[in-house]
C-alpha cells in the first residue's frame, strides 16, 4: 500500500530575476515500509521536493501544480493548523546539518519535549521523558543527554537527537536529507546504520536524500535520480545501479570510485546545470550529455519519463545516449 503518492509536483520560487522553477512535474510513490531515494548534484531540487512535501519551502516558495497524497488524503493547499496536524506525526524530518537544528539555549530533553506537547497534549512530562528516553536507546544515546544543552555533544551525537526528535511523534513517514552532512566517514557509517536500525525496527517509510550515489546504494529499496528540478531515471536501486538508462545516470555512476574490481578512470561531468529561471523546452541535459542525439535541442522536446520495463523508467530523451 503506498503511504505517499506525488503526482505532477512542481515548485517555483519567486526572485527578483525571475521564477526559479525548483521542481517540474516530479512524480513518485512510496510504500509503506519501503526506503526511496533521491539522488542528484547540489541544486538539482532534492531538498526542495523535500520542503514542498513539508510545505516548509522559504517564504517565496510556491507549490504550483500536482498533488502530494499522504495516507490517502491531499495535503496540498491544507490550512497552516491542518498541515501541523500532519507535520512530526505524519511526515518528520532530519534535517540536513545537525548542528543548526537546536536552539542553543535550551536543552536537548524540553526541545523534543515541546514538539511532544503539541500533538500529545493530554500526557504528562514524565510520560513523554520516558518515551524520549526509550527512543535515545534506539539511536544509542545515554539518557542523560536530555539535561544538556546541544554546544555540549558532539556532531554524531546532535544528529542522533535528530533522529530522536524526528521519531517523537510517532509518523508514518521520515524524510533524512542529507543528515550525515560534516560528519566524517566513520560517524557518517554509524548515522546511516541507527538510520537503517530505526526504521526495521519501527516499521517506517523512508524518503533518504543525497548526492552521494554510494550511500543511496546502501540505504534504499527504489530510486529517482534528479536533474535540474525533474526526475531523469526512477526504478528500483539495484536495477537502476546494474543497468542505468539514462545519460546522466551513467556518468554519476562511472564518477563514483569503487573498492571492487579492476581499476578504472573515473569519468568527470563537464559543464554546469541549467539555469532554472523561464526555463525553455528543451531537454536540460542536451548541452553537458558527451553524446547528445539529434532531438535533444529541440524546442519542443519536454522531459517525460518512459517505461523501460515494471519497474524501471528514465527520461525518453536521454536513454540513448552517453
């Protein structure tokens, strides 16, 4: 049964040059239980599908078109009182960097404690202690972290917290964006473990977001690879690493280094993304892909995924090349 469906999103931000179209007709759905991830090079609109799935996108953020249906219901277009019903106990987050997630004069315990009491009003403050400190000892916390304050722990142990505060409320839904961002290699692997630890033991979905192409590996069930707001490859994870379609798949794959097997050149991406501002219809990776068909700069060609078997789909324009 899908917790989530995402249909034909789009999301714009409006600037003093023009709307930046952040996100154009993203299309996705996730499983009850099932990890997803979103994949793509910084400024691609990861943390932008994100937001709009929060509806906690900047102030001159707008959500355009398409619906975002959670457990059934469309949350699109909800009323602030109605969306904080949903946020934390229907769809959490992990925020991306730790280290600016908590107020630095309060403490860890009455920070968690505060979103607790906003959607569980009826229990006491040694009821919600208790839970916080069960949850600690599923991220592998000591309980006394909740008498400190956050310039107190270190950057793995803030972003166990995070977890932790992510997990209060009881939702259906995670989104980790980025969350092992700073942290060096060795506490990187312990976050994505508690992570992965959290939801077998929970029973939750999970929406995970990187640009690191190794670590969606590792963590997810399916997988959509983002380019310049829209969604250029999606399928199953081991499917899309195996046998990758589309030209910008193929080349973050052959960038990435890899322990097993003969040694090899890695490839660089030459170029920069295109500009989201009054972006024209044309396909957005014709002018870094190395083997660009005759189509690709075509005025009229509009990125549109195509079935490349059940469980696999990739922009049309793109499947030939690279």
């Amino acid at each position: 049964m899908n917790i989530l469906e995402v249909k034909d999103l789009d999301m714009s931000y409006k600037t003093i040059d023009g709307d930046v179209e952040a996100v154009k007709k993203v299309s996705f759905t996730v499983k009850e239980g099932e990890s997803f991830g979103i994949v793509g090079e910084s400024g691609c609109g990861k943390t932008s599908v994100a937001m709009s799935l929060l509806q906690l996108q900047a102030d001159n953020g707008k959500i355009t078109n398409g619906e975002i249906i959670f457990d059934g219901k469309n949350i699109v277009g909800l009323s602030e009182s109605q969306l904080r019903e949903v946020r934390w106990s229907g769809i959490s987050i992990v925020f991306q960097g730790a280290m600016n997630s908590w107020n630095p004069v309060v403490k860890i315990g009455e920070q968690i404690r505060e979103a607790m009491r906003e959607h569980y009003p009826d229990k006491t403050k040694e009821e919600n202690t208790k839970k916080i400190i069960e949850l600690f000892d599923i991220v592998g916390l000591d309980s006394s972290i909740i008498d400190r304050f956050p310039h107190e722990l270190s950057g793995g142990m803030k972003q166990r917290a995070v977890i932790a505060l992510a997990l209060s409320c009881d939702p259906k839904l995670i989104i980790a964006d980025e969350p092992t961002t700073a942290l060096d290699v060795v506490i990187q692997d312990q976050i994505l473990k508690e992570i992965r630890k959290v939801q077998e033991v929970l029973g939750l979905s999970l929406i995970y977001i990187s640009h690191d192409i190794a670590v969606i590996a590792e963590m997810t069930d399916n997988m959509a690879v983002m380019y310049a707001g829209s969604i250029v490859e999606m399928g199953k994870t081991d499917k899309v690493f195996s046998n990758p379609k589309h030209a910008y798949t193929k080349m973050l794959l052959e960038s990435t280094p890899s322990i097993v097997g003969p040694k090899k050149k890695l490839r660089s991406l030459d170029g920069e993304p295109p500009s989201l501002i009054n972006t024209d219809s044309y396909c957005s990776f014709s002018y870094r892909c190395p083997s660009p068909d005759d189509n690709c700069r075509n005025r009229n060609i509009e990125m549109e995924l195509t079935k490349i078997d059940s469980e696999h789909y990739a922009d049309k324009c793109c499947i030939n090349c690279g």
